[in-house]
C-alpha cells in the first residue's frame, strides 16, 4: 500500500460504474460530485480520474491551472491528498483541490496544519431547496411564480411528459431556437454550455440521466435534465425554456419535481458563476441551503482557523501583552475564517495579521478596502520575513488598499519599505492636542432634567449634516440627566454611533466601519476602561445637535485619551474640563500617531487628507 501510485486517465463511460459506488460512499451534496457532471464537462476542463489508497480523484484544467478534486470513497484520503502533493512538488507546482464539503475542509485542516490556504467564492456556491418548496412554491415571496404558472395553465393547452429517448431530437431542435432568443446576450461561456448539453442528450441513457418536457399546443417549450446526486437530493443540470413564454420556467421547474422529486428531500439547482441575472433568478425561489464550496492550494501563508485559537493568545499575549479576556472579545466577535492569515514553524502559527474589511470613499464612490491590525511574530521567530510575507501576501490576496496605523516611528519606516505611504493627515480631525486642568475643582457638574433635549422637537431640516439623527430619539428616553457642561449625556447603540459618525466625517478617503465593528469598537473601548458618549443640546435655532465622545484611560497616570469625537475644537475646550472633574485626571490628550495605505498594483489617488480615525484597537 505504502508504493501505491495514482495515475490518471480520460474519463470515460468504461469508468461509471467504480466511480458511483465510490461518490455513493461519501454522499457529497455539492453538484460536481456525479460521474455524469464529470463525463459531459470533461472536453471542457479535461476532465481525468484515477484512484488510489480505496479512493477516487478527479483531475481538471480550471483557468490554466490543474486542479483536483477532494478525494472521494471509503479508503485513506490522507494518504492520497500526500500523494498528490508529492505529485505536484515533481511537477514544481502547489496542489490546488476543489471542490471541498466543509466536512473536507475539518479534514484538510486537521490532517495538514499550515500547508492549505482554504478559501470559499460565493460564485460558486450551490442553490439547494426542498422539494416541498418548490413542488408548493406556499409563501408570499413565492406568490408571483403563482401567478405566472397560472398564466402558462390558462389555456389549457400544455402537457408534461417525462424525457424519452423520442424527445431529444426535438429538445435539440428546442434548444437552437433557444439560442436564437439569446443572440444579443451571447458569450463564450453559453457555447460551452450548449456543447456540454449536446454531450447530455447524446449520452442520456448511458449516464442514468433523468428529465422532462414542458408542451404548450403539442410543441416543446421547456425542457430539463438532472439526476440523483446522492441520497437525499434530486440535482438539475440544464433547464431551458422560451424567455417570452410567460411562466415557462416556473412552470418546467415546479413539474419536474412534482414528477421526479418524489423520492428526495432537496433538490440542488447548482451555482450561478457570479452571473448577476442568473443570481437574481436562483435567489427568487429563496433557497433553503446556499451550499459552500471551498478550494484549497498549498500556501507558505494560511488561513488562520479556530483550533489555532491557543497559539494565537500566545503571539498575542507576548507581543501586545493584553489579557486573555481582551484577546478572547476579539477572537469571539472580528475574526472570521477569511480574516486573519499566519505562517506556522513548529507544527504551530507562529505569525500572524488580521485584514479587518473597511470601506474607504474615493472619488464619490464606496471601494472596499482592508485594515491592518495585530501584526506580530513571536520573538524567536523574528528576522526571518514573516510578517512581510503575511503583509505582501495579503495585498495580493485581498486585492484592495491596506491601512494601517503604526505604534511608531520605527513601525513607519519598516511599513514605508514594504511600500506603504502616509495618508489621512491633513484631516482636521486629526490634530493632536493635549489639556491640561489648572483648577480642576472649580467645575461643576451637576444632574439638570431641565436641560434635557425635549424629544418631541427632534424635528429638524433634511439635510446632510442630520441624517445620522434616524433613531436618536430612542437613545435619549431613559437618559438619567447626566450632563457634560450644557451637553446631555447618553450611550448611544452602535447603529446611532456609526451614522452620526457617517454624517460628520464622510470626505474623501473617509474609512466608514460597518456596524459590527463599530459594536466592537464600543466594547473595546469599555474593555480599556473607557466610556462612548453620545452629547445633545438644543442650538439657538431650537434644533437638537449631537456630538459623539469616545475616551479612555491614557498611558500616563492620571491622563484620559480620546480615541474619536465629532466636537468641534471650541466645544472641546468647554467640555474636556468637565470630563477631567468626572474622570479624576487632570490630564486629557488626542494623539494620532498617523495613518499609511498601500496601494493595489498599478493604482494610486490622493489620500492625504481624508479621516481613518476609529481603528478597532
């Protein structure tokens, strides 16, 4: 067993029968796991199979890449997974598999630490619903598919028939006056399809295929082809229908699974290959399952996955020195499995970053963009270019502008030799000021309800500087009277924070949190020992104004730091005296240490002044 070689070979009809006791085996709910899918595609991606150690594997040519599938049967796919990389390592390559079930994924995870990046691409991800869905299409979002099958049933003048060997020619002929239809739309994609169903037709009764026909006045006018996928699941490969024919394909979809469904639990109607129109269609019958898929390839830097968790704390813990609660807030609610990326020595990660998504305005327009946070290598493993492996590597990965804000001086040369450049400088957000209490028991603060914002006045103009007042009314009910100089005092929720943070900063090259991190951000704030205020008072023009506050403990003893404000310089000068009496400082500092972006390849704007500000940490 130990000698076993895998040798691959064009699939052929000569294989089906070895290849289903094997698919059957696993049971895999994503639509490539067929021999038929395998056998009718293989021309296009020339398509192999070969088996080893009990197990089979299918081998493609996918975007000039050669790719393999997760292996599949009863026997050791651990050895056969080893097998391949040895294969690949001969030929100077990384074994790249697809596609993998998320039972796969815990497999390759588990069996090779640090070797796999393992990714997902919605693309591709599978649209499984019940037969009970789509044989009742019951519900209100269902309610126009109702209508247009009783359309389609009007006349009274339309059959179903199961697909017969009698019936191919005239889907064939079906099929081309579909095309016709498509002209204006047609792509290369489209004429591999076509060919692929032309490969179905022929081979229909050789690969088990099952389908049904949609008559209207004796002709054709949809048609549909599928098979069993495993145990439970009814898959649809092709289905066409007249686009001008109102309630063709409702009608195709729905018969078909009333006749065929029968015997099944789901039924999987494949991905929609980033096709927005087909996505669109998919979405409208409201899937019960989106099935991931995911793809693997050998990588120096991964991934970072749950049972990485302890050796995370430990870089983490040495380097920054936070505590395990804090470090614990962040892994439970910002790491995603697609976030943060490490390189393992040791059997262990040993460095790591986290690529915190962020959107950023460029030009009038929103562009996803990345924030670098937590970059750190443990001590040992220093001097050997990990963390700029990580950094360049995720800049190719992401594919979108990275900001930073560095600890220092010497983080700002070693970023600027990766390639980052300053930015979000000449923001007037940014200045960095310190107050110092002369006399600090001379403040008074004191509970005055009579101050209070009357809630019934929020009224307000529409414009631009106030629509991120939507639900401040809410936050000011139970308020306690707590004021700040003439300011009334509440905590706002993350949704209020992040759109009056929306409306005061949107600039150029302003960097806007989502709510979930702008949640976090209030939670690591409160965490480090400080408080988010929202502050409201009425202007001269009896218009409510709101001002956001976000302060910590400072390094130094007896100092408060504010992390973020929407005040205004003078308002600031009336109000930090306040905050030092309430606080017990006597000493109140904005310090930005400066912010950098690196540009994706072949791209580059003016980011000097713009505002990144909040930085989760």
């Amino acid at each position: 067993m130990d000698n076993e070689e895998l040798v691959f070979h064009k699939i052929s009809l000569a294989d089906k029968d070895w290849i289903d006791e094997k698919l059957k085996y696993d049971d895999y709910a994503a639509c490539e796991y067929t021999f038929a899918n395998n056998f009718i595609w293989r021309k296009v991606y020339q398509a192999e199979v070969g088996q080893a150690y009990g197990c089979g594997v299918f081998r493609y040519q996918n975007n000039g890449r050669r790719q393999y599938s997760y292996p599949f049967g009863s026997g050791d796919k651990k050895a056969v997974i080893k097998l391949l990389m040895q294969k690949c390592a001969n030929e100077g390559v990384p074994l790249s598999i697809y596609p993998i079930m998320e039972k796969g994924r815990s497999e390759l995870l588990k069996d090779f630490p640090g070797e796999f990046l393992v990714d997902t691409n919605r693309d591709n991800w599978d649209y499984v619903y019940t037969v009970e869905k789509l044989t009742s299409l019951k519900g209100h979002k269902l309610h126009g598919k109702r209508n247009h099958i009783a359309r389609f049933m009007d006349d009274n003048d339309w059959s179903y028939e199961k697909l017969a060997a009698d019936d191919i020619d005239e889907c064939r002929k079906m099929a081309q006056e579909w095309i016709g239809h498509r002209e204006e739309k047609w792509n290369s994609a489209m004429d591999r399809e076509i060919a692929v169903l032309g490969e179905a037709l022929k081979n229909f009764d050789a690969l088990g295929l099952i389908g049904g026909v949609l008559r209207k006045k004796g002709e054709i006018v949809a048609f549909t082809v599928g098979e069993r996928l495993n145990s439970d699941t009814l898959v649809v490969h092709f289905e066409k229908a007249f686009p001008e024919l109102q309630g063709a394909y409702p009608m195709i979809n729905q018969q078909f699974v009333i006749n065929e469904g029968g015997q099944y639990t789901y039924v999987n109607r494949e991905d929609d290959t980033g096709d927005l129109g087909l996505r669109k269609a998919k979405l409208s019958y409201v899937p019960d399952i989106l099935l991931k898929k995911y793809d693997a390839v050998q990588s120096r830097v991964v991934y970072a996955n749950k049972e990485d968790f302890d050796s995370i704390r430990a870089i983490w813990q040495t380097c920054f020195g936070d505590s395990r609660e804090y470090i614990d807030n962040y892994l439970q609610k910002r790491f995603t499995d697609e976030n943060m990326l490490v390189i393992y020595a040791d059997e262990k990660p040993v460095a790591m970053a986290s690529f915190l998504p962020v959107l950023l305005t460029v030009k009038g327009e929103k562009r996803k963009a990345r924030y670098l946070y937590a970059v750190a290598t443990l001590p040992e493993y220093r001097r050997k270019g990990y963390a700029t492996s990580i950094i360049r590597f995720g800049a190719e990965k992401y594919g979108v502008p990275l900001v930073l804000c560095p600890a220092g001086e010497e983080l700002k040369k070693y970023y600027s030799e990766i390639g980052f450049r300053e930015a979000f400088f000449r923001s007037d957000c940014h200045k960095n000021m310190t107050y110092v209490s002369e006399n600090a028991d001379s403040i008074n603060i004191q509970a005055n309800k009579e101050n209070a914002v009357n809630e019934e006045s929020v009224k307000g103009e529409d414009d631009e500087r106030r629509q991120g007042e939507n639900g401040v009314k809410e936050e000011l009910k139970e308020n306690g009277g707590e004021l700040l100089g003439e300011w009334q005092v509440s905590e706002p929720s993350a949704e209020t924070y992040k759109k009056l943070r929306d409306s005061y900063f949107e600039q150029e090259c302003y960097a806007e949190w989502d709510e979930e991190a702008v949640s976090y951000a209030i939670d690591e704030n409160r965490m480090c020992g400080g408080r988010t205020l929202m502050l409201s008072r009425m202007t001269d023009e009896a218009v409510p104004e709101h001002r956001l506050l976000m302060y910590r403990r400072g390094a130094g003893q007896g100092e408060i730091c504010i992390v973020e404000t929407t005040l205004e310089k003078e308002q600031l000068d009336e109000i930090i005296p306040a905050l030092l009496k309430k606080t017990n400082c006597d000493r109140c500092v904005i310090n930005h240490t400066g912010s950098m972006i690196l540009f994706p390849q072949g791209e580059e704007w003016d980011c000097e002044s713009g505002y990144l500000g909040l930085t989760l940490g």
